[in-house]
C-alpha cells in the first residue's frame, strides 16, 4: 500500500490562491501586514502557516473574492 504525502501548505497557497489572483508573494505579504520573508517561506515549503498567518490570509482570500 503507497503511501500519500500530504501535501504542504505553501503549495495550496501558490497553486490555488498567488497564481488565481494574479499576486506575488510581496503584494500578498504587504497586503496582510506580514514580513515578505514569511510568505517566501511558506511557499518554499521552509515552514507551516500559523494560526493567525492563517486567519490573515483568509480575510485576503475573502476580500480578494468580493473583488472580482
């Protein structure tokens, strides 16, 4: 039986949110208040998504949703 690697937060945000919304990590980052390292971080998979990093891109995620 194989195994399936869950796969990594930063992956679900640039698979399904950066490239949908047309952002860079930098605009995401400035626009949630958060340092641009973090974001980077996440994306190359360096470290998880805390709950309030959570909680931040939800909101965007919502707002950016009103948007469009």
């Amino acid at each position: 039986m194989s195994v399936i690697k869950p796969t990594h937060p930063g992956e679900i945000l640039t698979e399904e949110f950066l490239k949908p919304m047309g952002t860079t990590p930098y605009r995401l980052a400035k626009d949630i208040g958060v340092p641009v390292n973090r974001i980077t971080a996440i994306i190359k998979e360096a470290r998880g998504i805390s709950p309030s990093t959570a909680l931040l891109l939800c909101e965007e995620c919502k707002r950016q949703s009103n948007l469009t």
